[in-house]
C-alpha cells in the first residue's frame, strides 16, 4: 500500500505548536505534501529540518513568512526537483517533486487570487503556465500524484455557498473550467471524486476563519490528490481528517494499492 497525505499548514510553526508531526508520523504515511509552510529555512527547527523516522524536504519562498512547499518522505526520494523553471513563481516555492522509481509525488500550492485583482492575475499566469507542465507529466509514462492546495472548488457540490460565490476567487468559471480542462484533456484523475462522485459537506478541506464557518461545515473542497490513470485506479480509500485542527485546512489521505 501507499499512502498520501496533503496538507496546508497555513505557517508551519503554528501548525508545529497544534501537534501536526506526532500526529503525522502515527499515519504511516510514505510521503505528506506541505504547502503554506510561512516560513524560511533558518527559521526551522532542528526537528523540522529532520522530523523523526521522515525524510524532509522543503522548496521555501524567497519572500519572508509567505508561501513554501514541503514533503516529508518514509524513504529518501532518488531525485527531489524544486520548482517548474518559472522565475516569478519558483520564487513564491509552490512545486515540489519526489521521484521514487516510476513513481513522481509532487507537493503544489497554487496561488491564491482573493487578496487583491492583482494576486489572481498572478493566478491566472500560474494557470497558464502549469496546464502545459500537467499535460507533459501525464505524457511523460510516469506514475504522477499532484498533491496540494489548488485554490479552486472544481463543482457545485465542492463548497457549502456555491450560488454566493460564483463571482469570487476559487470559483469563478475560468478556473473551474480549467480544472475540467486538465481532468479531460490530459486524463489526470480526482482521486476523491473517483472515490466519492457525490459527496458533499464530507469532502471540505477548508473553512474560513470568519464568522462560525468551522462550526457550521461552512468549507471549501480545495485541497486534491490528482494522479496519472495507472496509480488513480488503484486508489482504494481517501479521507479528509478533521478530529484535530493544525490550520484552517485539513489533511486528505488517500491510500493506493500500489508498490514503489
């Protein structure tokens, strides 16, 4: 079995303090993909820098305090690969990747376009930029899990608010429209939706922090595993945990009947 984790720890050393390694290690996860970390590497830990029993890598941003992707591994990786050779948002550190034989496990946080007009330009150009990537890693024969915060609600069954929000960031038409593009294209598959075609509040990897959006399940899907259609048909079981909080996301697990 393999197993997979994503998360979004919105600031590594918050989610450190809330008990996100302890309860990472007892998953016998064989990789956990991190995004958001907030952090640099001189503001790590020793511990952070090397997790008990885990192999840790980590692409940060150049901008302080924002950012940053992370993969902490059971197995030392043969080749880890930081970055798409975009020079604006390599230097945000948003992609990072695993190779373990055939198999490639990638760590992605995509922009965020809900701050400003500009930001979602910037997530726009990120689009643009990413589908021709995805559409040569699914050429490329390898066996390729995407991991991480893609900041978009793909349907109307991924967020509780869905007519609400169909003019705002992470659910405007062009970036649903480009999920659908990337899924029917270049055959990569949603591995939760392939799991779960129909399901709706148990599917929420994120929630505000305003007003009582965790207590009332008020979330977001956001949060995907998307893989190449050889290891996606393996996928058995995926789940989102939400009995402890270490951030405003939650962790997706999904486990594969499938061998490195």
């Amino acid at each position: 079995m393999l197993r997979i984790i994503t998360l979004n720890l919105n600031g590594i050393r918050s989610a450190w303090t809330k008990g996100v390694l302890p309860w990472a290690a007892a998953q016998s996860a064989d990789v956990v993909c991190l995004q958001e970390l907030k952090a640099q590497t001189v503001d790590f830990s020793a511990e952070m820098k090397t997790p008990d029993g885990l192999q840790a890598y980590y692409h940060c941003a150049e901008k302080k305090g924002y950012s940053g992707v992370g993969l902490w591994c059971r197995r030392a990786p043969d080749k880890v690969i930081e970055g798409v050779g975009n020079t604006e948002f390599d230097a945000e550190g948003r992609y990072l990747r695993a190779d373990f034989g055939n198999l490639s496990v990638i760590s992605l946080y995509l922009p965020s376009g809900s701050s400003s007009p500009e930001r979602q330009e910037a997530k726009f150009r990120f689009m643009a930029i990413f589908h021709p990537h995805l559409a040569e890693l699914a050429r490329s024969g390898r066996d390729v899990v995407v991991c991480g915060d893609w900041n978009i609600a793909h349907q109307e069954i991924d967020l509780r608010n869905w007519k609400s929000n169909r003019k705002n960031s992470g659910f405007l038409p062009e970036e649903r429209a480009w999920i659908s593009r990337v899924l029917d294209e270049s055959g990569w598959c949603d591995v939760y939706r392939r799991l779960h075609p129909a399901t709706t509040d148990e599917c929420y990897t994120w929630w505000s922090n305003r007003g009582q959006a965790w207590a009332k399940n008020v979330g977001w899907r956001l949060d995907y595993q998307l893989a190449t259609p050889g290891i996606a048909r393996t996928a058995r079981k995926a789940s989102v945990y939400k009995e402890q909080r270490f951030s405003d996301h939650a962790p997706l697990t999904v486990d594969y009947d499938f061998n490195t």
